[in-house]
C-alpha cells in the first residue's frame, strides 16, 4: 500500500542519516542491514497486509491524536533455505501489536541471525531503539513529509567513540569505559593529573604557611595551659617531678587526666598539633620536590625571613611526643633553625641592611628552640636561650626604631614586631626550672629550696619583668602602626603576608601565660590582686582574638591558595635575573646600604620585587622553572605593583647619586632616565625565553606602567 511503502521509505532515509553519525541514545545503524530489510520489504509484502496496513494508517488519521492506536509493527520471518531463491523471496513482514507505552523496535534478520557488529549491540543483544525514526514517522503521518534536522552529511566510516580514547566508551567520551584495561588507563590517566597537580602546589607553596602552622600548633598549647591553670583539677609541679603528666612547656602540671574537661583540652591540642604538621609538611615537601626555588629564596634577606617559622613549628609539634622520632626530629629542626639563622645574619651583611622586625623568626626565633631542646639537653636549651636573648638585645631596639621612621616600611613586618619579645620571654622562662633530676630532689631540703627562690627573685624576676614590657610595647607600637598603616594597606589583595597576622598575637598570648607562670611561682604577692587578675584577663582576651584571626585567616588562606600555586606565566614578562638588577650593582658598589632613617624601600626588597620569585610551572607537558612576579609576596612584604617599583627605584637612585656628590642640584635631576645614565650604563638583557617577553625595568614606558602588569 501506498502508506506502508511511504513508511518504509522514510525508515530507510533515516537510517541513511544515522548512519554517518554516532547517535546519542545508544542505538545501532547498519547499511547492509537497512538494504536487506528494504528488498526484502519491497519484493515480498502480501497485498492483503499492505491493504490492512493502509486501512489501519487511514483510521488512525481520522481519529483524535488523544486515541490513536500504536502505528504497526512488522517483524521479518525466516522461510527455509530452499524456498529463498532470490533477495525477493523467502522473507514475509507481519504485524505485531505492543502496549502504548513500548517503544518501536525494528529487529533486522541479518543481525539477529548473526554476530552483532560492534560493542554496543553485544551489550545490546543486537537490538536498536530507533526513537528519532518513531518521531520523524509520527510527523510524516500528520504532515505528509518527513521533516529531518538540516546538518552536513558525514564521512560514513568517521565516529566520535572510534577514537582510541572513547572507542570502549558507554554513551561517548567522558561516559563509563566499557573495558577494564580501559577503565585502569583513564583512572591512571586521572591519578597522573591529580600527581601532577600536587607537585605544582607543593613546589610553588607559600613559606608564610609555616607562620599558620607555628599559629596552629601556639593555639594549641595556649588553649591546653589554659585549662590547667583556671580549673582546679590541675597543679602546677616541676619538669622533672614524676606527677607531670603532659611535658609541655611553659610549666608543667600535675592533672586528674580522667576529668572530661582535661580529656577535651587534651584533644583540642592534638587536633592543632596535627593541623600544624600538616601544613609544615607542605614546606618539607617543597624542600625536596622544588629545591631550586628553596635556594632561590634563601639568596635574599627578604625572601628567606619567613623559612625560620618552619623550624619552630616543627619544634613544637614534635617536641616532648612521639619517643624517639619526636627527640630526633626536636634535634633537626633546632640544628637547622640555628643554621638559618647564621646564614640569615651573614646575607643581611652583603646586602648592608639593618634589623627590622622581619628578622625574629630567624634570630632571636631560637628562644623557642632553646625551650624544646631543654626537656632533652638542658645545657643545649640554656644555651641556644642565651643566643636568644643576644640577639634580641642586638636587634629589638634598632629595629623599633626604624619602624617608626622608616614609613616605607610595611604593616605585616611592623605587627611581626609582637613575636620578638614574647619568643625570647617564652624561652627565658626554663631558667625557672631544675637542671635535673638530682636538683629537683634537692628541692625538698628547705633550706635549699630558699635559695633557689631567693636567686630567682634577685636575677631572674627583673629580666622577665622586663621582658614582659617590651611585649607590651610592642603591642602598642604594633596596634599604632597598623592604624597609621591601614589606608594604604588595606588596597592591597589578600597575599601569604597576610598570613603573618596570625602567628605574632598568639606567640603574644603565650608569651603572657610564661609570664604568669613565672610570676605566680616566684612572687610574693597574694593570686588575688588586681595586676595579677588583669594579667588573666588580659591574656584570655589576647587567646580569644588570636583564635579568631587565626580561623579567619586559615580559611581565605586555602580560598587564594589555587591562584598562588597555579601561576599561569604564559602572558607574563620575564622579570630579569637577580644578578642582572640595577640594585644588585649598587649593593656591589656598596652604595644602596640602609639607614636608621630613609624615605625609600630597602635595597633588599627592591630587588626581590624586580626580580620576582622562581615558580615552578607546566610548560609543553614538562616541568620548567621561571621567574615570575606574580606570587603576590615576598617574604612579609606584599608585591609592589609596576608604579611602586618605579617609584622606589627612583627614590633609592637619587639616594644614591646625592649621596656620591652631595653638591648636585637636587632640582636638575628629576628624571629617572637622567640618573639611570650618570649611575652607570645599563647593558642590554632583552632575551626571549619560553615564548615570555623578558622584563626589563631599565627601558619601561608610561604605556606600560598604565597597563598595570603585575
């Protein structure tokens, strides 16, 4: 019949267009199979089904859409071999009749009766669902004309899933591999980029991380002694008394451990301890992974301040816990902290800079080391405290004073100012303590015990008291100097020197609990006067802020850490090589020395910002090296953007021009191309590498300060 042929016809057209395409709802096209079925059709339908077939067609046009029978369905029968003479015989179409809801199925005798062709018909049974030849049909019964998706024809042999990467794919690329050896490539394949990515964070990590960690691992001794000495349940004993139960400095406590409050303090201090390791485990990871850039920051004064806060963190994690592996590792870090800082003071020398607050971590930071090498080797500890306090007498003072005349010089180093007397306080106080077990037995005797405290009362009190109050000062002089600051430095994007907000306040804080300790165990006066009550206070209120500003900044922390490890360089300017600086030559000269008083950044700064930081980026499939100025600090010092550096730049060559020849007019050198030539001439270090335009500050236009590279 007419209708039925038309039918088939339209199967067959859309069968053609399928079959160049893979289709999207799993179903299975066949050239040779759609011919078969065709012939067959064509050569052998009985004119009495055609006849009932376009009856059929003629009843469902007439009736409401709503009420329409299911269209017939025709499945091809099989006559035995002898009766097939030819393409036109031996094969018969009956209708069958389904539910409303089934779906159309035509079944095709080649396949059925044979091996399916591909993947998708074995895990099929050999069986297509042809939902787009169900719709085009229902459209041709209602229009008259098939109404097909205007699209290029296809080359018949291409298919999307007959790539190598998604041929055993269920659905197409980025659906379940069908395969287990495929299934084992894309999750090895997944695990490379995941390793891959890894390594890219480890190697280009902050090392203000470590001053999260030291805040982490603070928080939780500060909150631990704090619990012993409000609550009754603890009394304060000495080190080498038996009835400490928690070595865990600043003094030490004899506790009913079975108290729920003890075992929730106890706790809360392992939870900060392990947060700690792991973020100090990052740094160790870089130092092993990425040591070129390790080495690069520890060439410049500004860029290795920040490596001491590792050491520190790792002295007191480890320090008085794990047996022995805490006792070697108490030992490394504090043999690596003093050799930091010897390394650290004698760079500072080349570069002729002066003490500042950046300087604590590294040097008089060994207090802390002094206090957990002492639960091992008293000597060890009283000797690494009195560095401790040599280094602090040497540089504290310098260094508040030029970070109140020195306005170029930035908030985060100036609040760093609160860590270096509460460091030295906090490792001075194992002075208060026996050398040993024999002299803590001797203790029992009165008369002995008068002695010891009268020798503390007369030399040790007044230097702890002293002590406490530079960290008093420093707190004033931190809190003034944040608010004199806080307008400029508040436009500056969050960075890893932001970081450093946290650990100073509470090494702040745990440095009045080693005060009160102290004063508690050697003073006179009755627990309950008002210095002593506001003390308490005082250092619950600092303890309270510091967990605040330390949960705070951990959070934006890991939010910023994706863009500071992943530094996309492929559009950047290569900023010069340390050595090729215009800063480097006059520290070579030796005239870009600091002052007590200047009005222009550090030389040492400077020539971090010019010539940025070594990244570590993924470049043709391969791990490569950098430089980069877009890590967005260094050290404690947030990047300077292109007009800043500029700026400073220009500052510290008129310094160091007026300076050689005081009788210049300062009014007929204003132009910083007029002082670059009579400083010296600036060779030509425009070369390419990696694609990237390298950077060169000697020759920058206005055109580009105003695009505002970073």
């Amino acid at each position: 019949g007419p209708g039925l042929g038309g039918y088939q016809q339209q199967q067959q057209q859309e069968r053609r267009y399928d079959d160049g395409e893979d289709s999207s709802d799993g179903s299975y096209d066949s050239d040779a199979s759609s011919g078969s079925s065709s012939d067959s059709y064509y050569g052998d339908s009985s004119s009495n089904d055609s006849q009932s077939t376009s009856e059929h067609q003629q009843q469902q046009r007439m009736m409401d859409p709503r009420q329409r029978q299911p269209p017939l369905r025709y499945q091809q029968q099989q006559q035995p071999p002898q009766q097939r003479d030819s393409p036109s015989k031996g094969v018969r179409w009956e209708p069958l009749k389904f539910d409303d809801n089934s779906r159309f199925d035509y079944r095709d005798g080649d396949i059925e009766g044979g091996m399916p062709s591909n993947e998708r018909d074995r895990l099929s049974g050999g069986r297509r669902n042809n939902t787009n030849s169900n719709n085009t049909y229902s459209t041709m019964q209602t229009t008259g004309k098939p109404k097909y998706k205007t699209r290029a024809k296809k080359n018949r042999g291409y298919n999307r899933n007959s790539s190598p990467a998604n041929k055993h794919r269920l659905g197409g690329p980025g659906c379940v591999p069908l395969r287990l050896d495929d299934a084992i490539e894309v999750l090895l394949e997944k695990m490379k980029r995941m390793f891959v990515m890894m390594e890219l964070f480890i190697s280009n990590m902050p090392s203000l991380v470590g001053s999260l960690a030291l805040a982490w691992c603070s928080l939780g001794v500060d909150w631990f002694k704090w619990y012993e000495e409000t609550f009754d349940a603890c009394h304060p004993t000495h080190y080498h008394n038996k009835a400490c139960v928690f070595t865990e400095f600043p003094g030490c406590f004899a506790c009913e451990t079975t108290r729920d409050g003890y075992q929730v303090a106890l706790h809360i201090h392992y939870l900060c301890s392990t947060i700690a390791f792991i973020l100090s485990s990052f740094l160790v990871g870089k130092i092993i992974i990425a040591f070129p850039v390790v080495r690069d920051e520890l060439a410049n004064p500004t860029t290795a301040a920040p490596l001491g806060l590792l050491c520190m963190a790792f002295e007191k994690v480890f320090a008085g816990n794990f047996g022995y592996v805490g006792t070697g590792v108490t030992f490394v870090a504090t043999a690596l902290h003093t050799a930091v800082a010897g390394w650290f003071i004698f760079i500072s020398v080349v570069y002729k800079t002066l003490p500042e607050p950046s300087w604590f971590s590294n040097t008089t930071g060994i207090g802390l080391a002094a206090a957990k090498l002492y639960l091992y080797w008293t000597g060890g500890g009283y000797f690494l405290s009195g560095l401790s306090v040599l280094a602090f007498s040497m540089f504290y003072v310098v260094s508040l004073y030029r970070i109140h005349t020195n306005e170029k010089i930035s908030a985060p180093v100036c609040w760093v100012q609160l860590s270096g007397p509460a460091v030295v306080l906090y490792g001075f106080t194992i002075f208060s303590q026996p050398g040993s077990d024999e002299a803590d037995f001797e203790l029992l005797i009165q008369e002995n015990k008068d002695h010891f405290y009268q020798i503390h009362r007369t030399f040790y009190m007044p230097v702890v008291h002293l002590l406490f109050g530079f960290c008093m000062v420093s707190m004033a002089s931190s809190l003034y100097l944040l608010r004199s600051k806080w307008k400029s430095f508040r436009e500056k994007e969050f960075s890893p020197a932001h970081v450093s907000f946290g650990a100073p306040l509470v090494s702040h804080a745990n440095a009045m609990q080693a005060y009160r300790s102290s004063l508690n165990k050697f003073s006179s006066t009755p627990p309950g006067t008002t210095f002593k009550v506001w003390l308490y206070r005082y250092w619950t209120l600092s303890l309270i802020c510091g967990t605040v500003l330390v949960l705070v900044l951990t959070w934006k922390f890991f939010v910023y850490l994706p863009s500071w490890c992943q530094i996309d360089v492929d559009d950047d300017e290569m900023p010069p090589e340390p050595d090729e600086t215009i800063v480097t030559r006059l520290l070579q000269k030796g005239e870009a020395g600091d002052s007590m008083k200047q009005n222009f950044v550090s030389a040492a700064v400077l020539q971090a910002n010019e010539s940025g930081a070594l990244v570590r980026v993924l470049q043709d499939g391969k791990m490569k090296y950098v430089r980069s100025r877009r890590m967005p600090s260094m050290g404690f010092d947030p990047i300077m953007n292109v007009s800043e550096l500029m700026s400073e730049r220009e500052r510290l060559l008129q310094h160091v021009t007026y300076a050689a020849n005081p009788s210049r007019d300062r009014g007929g050198m204003s132009s910083f191309d007029d002082i670059l030539m009579d400083t010296f001439h600036e060779p030509n270090r425009l070369r390419a590498s990696s694609g990237r335009q390298r950077l060169n500050f000697m020759s920058f236009d206005a055109s580009t300060a105003m695009r505002g590279y970073h």
